[in-house]
C-alpha cells in the first residue's frame, strides 16, 4: 500500500472508506427493512436503499474523474455498525420497540456518514475539486434529510415503544 503524503491522498484513502461503507449498506438496508414492523419505517429503509445506490454511483464518477479505483479499502467502522443493526434485528423485543432499536442503529450510521461527507467534501472543495464538491454536498445534505426523517418516525415509534404498543407483525413476515 502506497504512503499517504497529501491532501489528494487522504482524500481518495477517504472516497475509499464510504465506498466500502456505502456497499455494506446496501447488503443491510433491505434486512433492516424486512425486520421494520412500521410500514413507514420499512419503506424508508427501502427508499434509503435506492439512495445508498445512487451515492456509490457519485463515488464511482468521482473515482473515475480521478482516475482511481473506488476499491481497496474496507470500512470497518461502518462494518462494526451494520454488525451491530444484525444484532438488533435479532433482539427479543416488541415490534415498536425493536423499531426503536432499528431506529437508533440507523441514525448511528447515519451521523458516520454525515461526519465522512463533510469531511470529502471540504477536502474535494479545497482541492478544486468541484463537481465533486457538488455530488459530495448533494450526498451530505441527503444524509442529513434521511437523519431527519429518521428522527421524525422515531417521535411516534418511541412513544409506542414506552407505551409497551403492540403492533401487527405481519411485515416482519413478508
């Protein structure tokens, strides 16, 4: 593995990492959403599902305009936290309150991704870097909006939680 000595090569060792974080969630998104018994919760899975897509594709074009490859680097940090989704999926729990716990899993992984973004994005804006700078904000402020979204279900999701609600399962069985 080559020496990292700039700015340039923190930035591409950086693009690396949420690649990798990005194609790990896309193999987790669909088993979080399985394990939703909120239908709202579970179609925004799925709707992140689509997203997550579209932000690898970003990562491609950027990796291409660099003339790099988006492989080579696994993120361990997102591999932990989609490790940890797994586990709440497994939780003996009730279905508003394993939503809570789905809930939480994902706003970790979210904040990882906002905290990874803004970072590229300032190394991409200091670089010249500036279609770059522009899918990588358009990322950021997705991920933002999602973390948001998350938020606002988890407002009725934990109050049904607290209140021991037990809702249908039958889509944790789909």
């Amino acid at each position: 593995m080559p020496k990292i000595t700039t700015l340039h090569d923190v930035y591409v060792e950086q693009l690396r990492d949420l690649y990798s974080a990005e194609n790990q969630l896309i193999k987790a998104l669909p088993k979080m959403a399985q394990a939703a018994s909120s239908p709202e919760l579970a179609q925004g899975f799925e709707d992140h599902l689509e997203q997550t897509k579209e932000h690898a594709a970003r990562l491609e074009k950027i990796f291409e305009g660099l003339g790099e490859k988006p492989t080579g680097k696994k993120c361990k940090a997102m591999e932990g936290l989609v490790k940890e989704g797994a586990e709440t999926i497994k939780e003996n729990a009730t279905p508003a309150a394993k939503d809570a716990l789905l809930i939480a899993a994902a706003q970790r992984v979210e904040h990882y991704e906002i905290a990874g973004y803004g970072t590229v994005k300032n190394y991409a804006k200091l670089l010249g870097e500036d279609e770059a700078t522009e899918f990588l904000d358009q990322t950021l402020q997705e991920e933002v909006e999602t973390d948001e979204k998350l938020t606002e279900a988890a407002e009725s999701i934990n109050v049904d939680a607290e209140a021991g609600v037990k809702e249908s399962t039958s889509a944790t069985h789909r």
